[in-house]
C-alpha cells in the first residue's frame, strides 16, 4: 500500500502544481484583457471626440443648406476665426516678450559675473605677491636652521662616540661578573652531587635485589607450564591412537553395508560429497545451468580448471556467492520434524530410530528367536533394543562413512596443530630464557660500576675540608665584587638619565625640524600650483571674454531680428487696437467715471460739512445783519472738474446740484455707455452657456452607451470563450488523468498485498538498523577514546625520545652504555615480534579448531536425524502422505499454482528464491525486478535460470501418486531387518564424536594456560627492562656527578690564582672609573652648555613655525578661493554654451 499511495500522492501533487500554473496563466491573460480594455477606453474617447467635430460640422453644413441661415454661419465662421487670430498673436506675443526678458535677464547675470570674476582675479593677484614675500622670509630661515642642524649632528656624534666607549668597558665588567657566577654555581653543584650519590647507590642495591628474585620466580613457572604441557601432550597421542583403530573397523563395515542398500535420489543432499544440506557448512546454492550444488564443492571445483557442469556439462560459472536454493533448506528442515518418533522407558527421551511407537523391550519384539546382538540405548544405555525393525533413509550408509572419514582426517589435522603449537612454544621458550640470560649479564655489569663509584665517593669526602676553606674565601670574595657592582650600577643609571634627557631633547629638536621642513615644502608646492591654477585661470577667462564677445554680437543680431518682430507685432496690435478700441474706451470711462464719483462724494460731504458751518454762520449773520449776494460767490465750484461758475438767481439750486454742466453730460453718456456693455456681455454669454450644456449632456449620454457596449462586448466575448477554453483543456486533462490512475490502480491492485508484506519486513530491518547504529556510535566513542589516549601516549613518548637525546648529546662517555641499551632494546623487538607470530598462529590454530568443532557438531546433528529418520516402509497409504508432502513443497508462493514443465516453470532468481515462469514474465514488465521475499533489485537483461532440483521433486512426487493409485491398499509390513553390528558401529561413531569434542575442549584450554604463561612472562620481562633502564639512567648520572667533581679539584687551584688576579683588576678598575667620571663631567657641562644654545634655536624656530602656519593658512583660503573661481567658470562655461545653442 505504501508504494501505491506515494505513486498516488505524487500524481496529486502534478496535478496540483499544474493547476497552479494555469490559474498563473489565466490571472495573466486577465491583466492582458484588463490592459485591452483600457486601450479600447482612450480610443473610444478619441473617437468621442471625432464624433463631437462631426457632429459641429455636421450642424454646420445644415445651416449652410438653408438659405436663410447662410449669412449667420458666415458670421459665426468670421468671428471664430477672428477670436483664433487674436488668440495666436496674444501667445506670439507673450513667447516673445517672455523670450526678450529671459534674454536680457542673462546679460545682467553674465555682466554681474564677469565683474565678479575680474575683482577675485585682482584679490588673488594681491594673496599672490603676499605669498612671494612669505615665501623669501622662509627659504631664509630655513637656510639658517639647516646650519644649526649641521651643528647638531655633530655634538651627536661626539656623544655616540663617548657612549659606545663607556659600553665597551661596562661589557668588559660583566663578562667578568658572568665567570665568577658560573664558577660560584659549578662549585655548589659539586657539592649537592656528592651527598645525592649515596643515596642512589643505596637504592640501586635494593632494586637489583628485587630483580633476582623476579628472575628465578620467573624460571619456576616455566618449567612448571613446560611439564604440563609435555603430560597433556602424552594424554592427547593416547587417545588419538586409540582414535584411528576404531574408525579403521567402522569405514570398512560400512563400505560394506553401502553397497547393499539405498541407491535411490536424495533432494536433501549434495551429489558430489553427499553431504546433507543445511544453512551453516554444507549450504545449497544454484549454478547458471539450474542445477544445485553445496559451497563446498563448489569451491573446490573454482581452484581447478573446470567450467562445465557435473551434470548437464554446460559452460557455467563456479561462484560461491552463487544464490542460495531456500526450497532445498526447507525441504531438510521439515522432513526432519516430521519423521515419527519412538520413546525410551527408562530415559524418556526421543530415539527417532524405530518406525513403531512402542516401548523398547525384549517382550515386543516377534522376532526374539532369530535375534543374536543386543544393542543398548543411546542416551540412557541401561535398556537394551533387540532386532528393532528399521528403514534407514536414502544415502545412509554414503553419510556415515563420510562422516568416519571426516573425522578421522580431522583427528589427523588436531594433531598436526598440537605438535606445530609445541615446536612454537618451545622456540619461545628458549627466547625467553636467552633474554633472562642477557639480563642476568647487564645486571652483573651494572654491580661493578656501583662498586666503581662508591669507591669514588670515599675519596671525594676526603676533600671536603679543603672545599670548605675555598668556599669561605669565595663569600669573602664575592661580597666585595657585590659592593663594587653596586657602585658601578648607581654610577651608571646617573649617566644613563642624563644621556636620556639629552637624547630625547635632541629627539624633539629633529622633529620640529622636520615638521618645518614638510611645512615649507608644502608651501612651496603649494605656491606652483596656484601659480598653475592662476595660469589656467587666465586661459579660462580669455576664452570666456572671447566667448562673450561672440554671445554679444549673437545678441545683437537677436536684437535686430526681434525689433523686426516687435515692428510687425505692432501693426498686428494696432489692428487688434482698432477693434477693441471701444471696449478699452468703455472700460476706462467705467473706472473713471467710479474714480470721480468717489471723488464726489468724499467732496460732497467735505463740502455738506462747510455748507453746514457756513449756514450755521449765516443765520448767526441774518440775526445781526442781511446776507450780501457776493458772499457766496467764493464757494461755487464743480465737484468734479472743480471749475468755478457764476451765481445767478438759482443759487440754492446750484449749490443743490455742485456739479457744472459738462460733467453732467459726461455721466449721462457714460451711464448709456455702461447700459450697452452690459447687454451684449450678458447676452453673449448666455447664447455660449446654452450651447455648452447641450454639448456636454449630449457628450455624457453618448460616453454612458459607449462604456456600458464595451463592458458588455469585453465580458461576453473574451472571457466566456477564454473561460471555456480552458475548461475544456482543464476536464480533458482531469480525464486523462483520471483514465491513468484507473489503469495504474488495475495494475497494481495485485502489488497492494505484496507491498504490505515488504512494509513489515522493512519495520524489522529498520528496527535491527536502529541497534546497529546505536552500537556504532558506542564504537565511535570508544574509538574517539582510543584516539585521544594513542595521541597523549604518542606526545609523552616524543618528549622521552628528546630527553633521551638530550642526555646522548651532554654525556659523550656513555656509548658503551646507549649501544648495550640499544641493542637490549632490539632485542626487546624481536621478542615482541615473535610473540605477535605466535599469537597469531594461535589465532588461526584456533579458527580452525573452531570451524572443525562447527563442523562435527553439525555432522552429529545430521546423523542424529538419520538415524532418527530410519523407519519401516509400511503400506501404500504412506507413501501417499510422502507425496503430498513433496507437493505442498512444489508450488508458487506468489499464484500458489503447482509446478510442472510446460507454463509454471520454476525458475530462481539471483538471490536464491524459486517462482513460476508466469510470475517472473509479469514482473519483468518493469525496468527492474524486486524479489517479493528479499526485497532485493536487479534489471532484466536474461530470463533467470530453472531449478531443476524442483523440477526433480515434482517428478517423484507424480510418479509416488501414480503408484499409490495403482497397488492396493495393504497392511503388510514391507520392512528390513538391520544388523547389530549397524547399530554398534553408529554408537562407536557417536563416542568419537565425543572424545573429539574432549579433545577439542583440551586443546582450547592448553591454549588459555600458554596464553596466560605468555602474558605472565612478557609482564615479568617488561619489569625487569624498566628497571635495567632505570638503573643505567642512575649509572650513567653517576658517572658525570664523579667527571664534575675530577673537574672541582683542579679549579680549586685555579680559583686561588684567579682570586689574585680579580683583586689587582678591582684596584685598575677603581683607577679607571675615576678618571670617567672627570671626563664624564666635562662632557657634561659641555652637553648643558649647547642645550642652551639649542633652546634659543628651538624658540626662534617656533616664532617661525607660527608664520608659516599663517602663511599655510593663508594659501589654504587662496586654494579655496581658486576652487570657487574654478567652478563659476565652469558655470559661466555651461551658461554660455547653453546660450551658443
């Protein structure tokens, strides 16, 4: 089911992601259609608009069929044109005037920057002249700074000179100091030698001691091993001899017994060795040809040159990793549990060696007069079996006699290996007692060099008293050198200050220096390059004057032509002027006639307030006196025109009106004037308001029927055919698919159970995969461990080694002992070596005791079976039975259909399983085959081979049913009287079946015992060589403590002629220190004397160092000036190469 349902899944998820990318395809062709319909939109509102012009000409045209309308379109045509006329030239005329602007807008600009540019031109040439002056005062000060740099440098090198001569004698002194010290040191190491000496020898004493007893406790346990194995070995030859004369009788009586009975096929057993198969020694495995053989023979027959089978004598190849025949195995294995069984009364254990189940004595038996053996029980032996009646099955007498065979050549091999083990044994018996030997003699060797020293150490305490007395002298000696150390020290830390100080002044001094140097430097480099940026600056701006003369006489040129335009626009205006003369004069009379009228009644009202007073004033007069008619006559006057006219006898009424009669004629004409403009504006705009709302409603109304055909247009016809389209594709693909998966689900309907059987055994492997990997990742820990346990092993032995080295290079005199240490050590090798030969010799002695044991266990087993398995041939019904069996054996595990040799052919695979030609050719539809047991895969290139070990059984299991159907069904016993002699040669057999486990059973504990001998020994050799070369470490320190103190007493000489000679250099080095330290201060007054002279040099320098810091920062502003220079260049550049194109 699980292969199935992924197959299943799978397809889902194809159909899935093709699903998928149709819905991606169809949300595409979507963002196309909406894409389309946008297009469609803006070419229908072009088309609105044609329409719109078609529909004007249209109505135009009919107002020119009718004749009463022609001079009214006429006028219409006139006055658009007139308006669209006056439109254009209003646009000229505002590009123009707009042009002329931005034209002289960008003279002004390029004048203002050209005089911009000549007044920086002018300040950098000022900056420039101030930096020349700098520049000299500079190159001056520099000058006189070098020179005393020159004298500088010469006091340094007067100094150094000093310097490297007090180094020279401080060198002197302390390689003075680093003799005493040594010799001080040797002499002390003398005497901490001496007192170590004794101790080590005492010890060395102890551990030889130790050592012999381990070597004779060692010799003991050999010869108590060599004469148990000399008793085991004497045991062993007994029995083997005893062995070979019982075997000797059983094969020939059974040749004998061969040769009357049984020559019938056997389907149990190989028919080259006979032997009975099973699935451990003797396991059946299938040739090309089909026909089957045990590993055993075919191996055999893979050395020689053979290549045909033993039976068909077809080419075939002979591998023993041909596939295993698990129909043969099988067979064996039910064939023995089903063979009936007879009981003993005394044992109550199985006997399968009668055919009745009846109970084992001597009353039973019918045939007791003819009876002459007895034989006894196998198990039990107290019983006794008289003339059992018994059929012994196929090959009997072929397996017991090969079996006697086996055993005896096998007896033959055990004793073959016994002698070789003791050859070994001895062999490194006598190794092991040379090494002992060698040892022995080292040790030896090493006791007369202990002797050698202690003799040495006696005469050393000897001059202990002498050393005493020199050591006394050397304290003395010592605290004197300690003191005059001191003295020099302090003396020297004062003038190593001192120099310090002078060293760091001068340090500074030189830096400053530098720093002035750099900074000049950089001025001057800085000056070339405004002198090269000014230089290009002049370049930039004659081009540029050049490029302006050039834009001027290019702007003269406009300058005509646009006059030229200017005089042509102005016939245009002064027509335009002409027909909007009266307009322009109404608009103007308007706001004058508003001015005025404002005026009037601002004066109105000053003049109501002056009336007011004057009236005020007048009745105050008419109370006093009458009123004059002059006196008004001052006041009379237009409010207006403000012109004065004469009182007559109108008077209040004039001064009523305060206006003269020119002015009233002027409002009355204007107030018409206004009446008119106002008519006609309102009445041109509501004939255009009409006309626009009809328009635009008609406009509305049509855009509204367009908008609603397209959506109905774009939904009906693109997206159902598009929609249906892929309905169809998407349901013819649904069906195939659907189609696919019936016929997949048909096909592999008879896989399901199949693929269930596999699951189950795939849940066991993994469950076995699971243990195997948790004991590989205890491995890998374990191994990890080893790892880093050989590593830390491998550094200790690497540090060992350079030790060893080391003491090799210190101590030349040791090379007798480093070569017997050597040679000790190969000898130590070969021994190992050879114990590893042994032990793996003993290794393979016991693979092959082990296979031998293997062997003759499962060779009892089989005759066990037979024996068991020999039964009487009752009546035709059991032969029947025998048939059946072989018929369940000879079926398809698969169609469960019986063999034959016509359609279900039995054919093997490569991994060993039998099935039917039908099967096999159903399996082979696919690329590759899997075993429905195994589960194992392979391709199909050949059909696989035939079993004829099952074709052979189906025939037998025919020709047995034929024959049962045939005879009648009797109850006449058919069976065979066996001898005595038969069933005492297979207890005989059985015996030495036994004692050849005994003697396997002693061989492996001969084994253990030499192993642990080997182990004890090999333990007891790598002691003792540890303490052999512990002991020749001890010899060899000895023996340089005892050179070094040869060497204390010639010193002790020296020592008293150096002490003379050290007191006489103290009192010329006092001598010498006094007249330095003169020096040293003469030196000194003079060092303090010109750092006087270089602190004025320092300040005036610094005085200098602040200039040229204003003149960096100066020529910092010039550079930056420059750069601001250099970009409205740039700009101008770009403005007038705008302006040239």
């Amino acid at each position: 089911m699980s292969a199935s349902t992924e197959d299943l899944l799978a397809k889902n998820s194809e159909l899935e992601k093709q699903i998928e990318r149709m819905e991606k395809e169809h949300e595409e062709t979507m963002t196309e259609l909406f894409h389309n319909n946008d297009e469609l939109t803006k070419r229908v509102a072009e088309l609105e608009q044609r329409n719109k012009e078609l529909f004007e000409r249209c109505k135009l045209l009919n107002k020119n069929r009718s004749t009463t309308s022609k001079h009214e379109c006429e006028m219409e045509t006139i006055q658009q044109k007139f308006t669209s006329f006056r439109l254009e030239q209003d646009k000229k005329e505002k590009s123009s005037i707009d042009k002329i602007n931005s034209f002289r807008d960008r003279n002004t600009q390029l004048i203002k920057e050209k005089n911009q540019l000549e007044g920086r031109l002018l300040h950098t040439e000022d900056r420039l002249a101030e930096v020349r002056s700098q520049c000299t005062r500079l190159s001056a000060e520099l000058y006189d700074s070098k020179e005393t740099n020159i004298q500088l440098t010469r006091d340094n090198n007067n100094l150094r000179s000093i310097k490297g001569r007090i180094i020279e004698e401080r060198d002197k002194f302390k390689d003075h100091k680093k003799r005493l010290e040594s010799e001080l040191t040797q002499s002390q190491q003398q005497i901490g030698l001496t007192r170590n000496v004794a101790a080590l020898l005492v010890a060395t004493k102890k551990e030889l001691d130790k050592s012999r007893e381990d070597l004779e406790n060692a010799k003991k346990d050999l010869e108590t091993s060599k004469n148990d194995h000399e008793t085991a070995k004497k045991n062993l030859e007994r029995e083997v001899k005893d062995e070979k004369a019982r075997s000797s009788t059983i094969a020939q009586e059974f040749t004998r017994m061969k040769s009357e009975k049984y020559s019938d096929q056997d389907y149990c057993s190989c028919s080259i060795c006979c032997d009975v198969y099973d699935s451990a020694l003797c396991v059946p495995r299938i040739l090309d040809c089909g026909h089957t053989f045990c590993e055993i023979c075919i191996e055999k027959f893979k050395n020689t040159n053979l290549d045909s089978c033993p039976t068909c004598k077809a080419n075939s190849v002979f591998n023993s990793r041909a596939p295993v025949n698990y129909y043969a195995i099988s067979v064996v294995d039910e064939t023995i549990k089903n063979i009936p069984k007879a009981r003993c009364e005394t044992c109550e254990k199985v006997f399968q060696f009668s055919s009745e189940d009846t109970p084992i004595k001597p009353e039973n038996n019918k045939a007791k007069e003819e009876d002459t053996g007895e034989v006894k029980c196998p198990t039990c032996k107290k019983d006794s079996i008289f003339n059992v009646r018994e059929v012994a099955p196929k090959n009997y007498y072929v397996i017991m006699n090969a079996t006697v065979e086996d055993v005896l050549a096998k007896n033959d091999g055990l004793v073959q290996a016994m002698k070789r083990m003791e050859m070994e044994h001895e062999e490194t018996m006598k190794e092991l007692l040379e090494s002992n030997g060698d040892l022995s003699r080292r040790v030896g060797e090493l006791e007369l060099r202990n002797t050698e020293l202690f003799e040495r150490c006696k005469r050393f305490n000897k001059n202990r008293t002498t050393n005493v007395e020199h050591n006394k002298e050397k304290r003395m000696l010592e605290q004197q050198i300690v003191e005059i150390k001191n003295m020099y020290d302090l003396k020297e830390k004062s003038m190593i200050d001192q120099m310090n100080e002078l060293r760091s002044r001068n340090t500074e001094d030189r830096t400053k220096l530098e720093q002035t140097t750099y900074e000049l430097k950089s001025v001057t480099e800085r000056n070339c390059e405004l002198k090269r940026a000014n230089a290009a600056l002049l370049v930039d701006l004659e081009t540029a004057n050049g490029q302006m003369r050039k834009l001027n006489n290019e702007m003269r040129t406009f300058m005509d032509h646009t006059s030229a335009v200017h005089a042509q626009m102005r016939n245009v205006i002064s027509q335009r002027d002409e027909v909007s003369r009266l307009l322009a004069i109404s608009h103007e009379t308007i706001a004058v006639a508003e001015s005025k009228a404002a005026k009037a009644k601002d004066e109105i009202q000053r003049i109501a307030a002056i009336y007011r007073n004057e009236i005020i004033h007048m009745k105050a007069a008419k109370n006093s006196s009458e009123v004059s008619p002059g006196n008004l006559s001052d006041h009379c006057a237009c409010n207006i025109c403000c012109e004065e006219y004469g009182v007559s006898e109108g008077t209040l009424k004039s001064v009523q009106k305060a206006k003269c009669e020119t002015c009233d004629k002027m409002d009355a004409s204007n107030d018409e004037l206004l009446a008119k403009n106002d008519e006609l504006i309102t009445k041109e705009l509501f004939y255009n308001n009409e006309d626009l709302t009809k328009r635009v409603n008609e406009l509305e109304e049509r855009n509204k029927e367009l908008f609603e055909r397209c959506r109905v247009l774009n939904k009906n016809r693109s997206l159902k055919e598009d929609h249906e389209k892929e309905k169809q594709k998407i349901m013819q693909e649904m069906q195939e698919m659907r189609n696919q998966h019936e016929k997949k689900e048909s096909s592999s309907a008879g896989q399901i159970r199949y693929l269930e059987y596999r699951c189950k055994q795939f849940e066991a492997k993994n469950h076995q995969l699971q243990v195997d990997h948790s004991n590989i990742a205890a491995l890998s820990v374990a191994n990890s461990n080893l790892r880093s346990a050989t590593r830390d092993l491998n550094m200790k032995m690497a540090a060992l080694q350079v030790e060893l080295n080391m003491l090799r290079h210190a101590n030349p005199t040791t090379g007798d002992l480093s070569s017997q240490i050597t040679t000790f050590k190969m000898d130590n090798e070969q021994l190992k070596l050879e114990l590893k030969k042994t032990q793996k010799k003993l290794k393979a002695s016991k693979l092959d005791t082990e296979y031998e044991i293997r062997r003759t266990s499962a060779i009892r087993e089989v005759f066990m079976s037979i024996k068991e398995g020999m039964k009487a041939e009752k009546k035709c019904g059991q032969n029947d039975c025998c048939g059946n069996e072989l018929i369940e054996y000879c079926c398809c595990n698969i169609c469960c259909s019986d063999y034959d040799s016509v359609l279900f052919i039995p054919r093997t695979l490569r991994c060993g399983h039998t099935f039917c030609d039908v099967c096999i050719g159903k399996l082979e539809k696919y690329s590759s085959i899997k075993c429905p047991t195994c589960t194992s895969k392979y391709e199909t290139y050949e059909k696989p081979p035939i079993n004829y070990l099952v074709m052979s059984m189906v025939e037998a299991a025919m020709k047995i049913q034929s024959k049962s159907q045939g005879r009648p069904s009797q109850n006449v016993s058919q069976g065979s009287k066996l001898s005595t002699q038969a069933i005492q040669e297979s207890e005989n057999t059985m015996d030495l079946l036994d004692k050849n486990d005994d003697l396997a059973n002693q061989i492996k504990r001969m084994e253990r015992d030499h192993e642990e001998t080997v182990k004890e020994l090999f333990e007891s050799n790598g002691d003792l060589t540890k303490r052999v070369y512990d002991l020749e470490q001890r010899n060899n320190e000895l023996f340089e403590r005892c050179k070094l103190l040869n060497k204390n007493r010639f010193k002790n000489v020296e020592l008293d002629s150096e002490k003379k000679r050290l007191e006489k250099e103290i009192l010329e080095i006092k001598k010498m220190h006094e007249l330095k330290e003169k020096l040293m201060i003469a030196q000194m007054n003079e060092l303090r004397s010109r750092n006087s002279e270089l602190l004025d040099d320092k300040n005036k320098l610094e005085g200098h160092i602040y200039e040229l810091r204003s003149v960096r920062d100066k020529n910092s502003e010039l550079g930056r000036a420059n750069a601001r220079l250099s970009a409205d260049l740039e700009t101008a550049t770009g403005k007038i190469r705008k302006l040239s194109k």
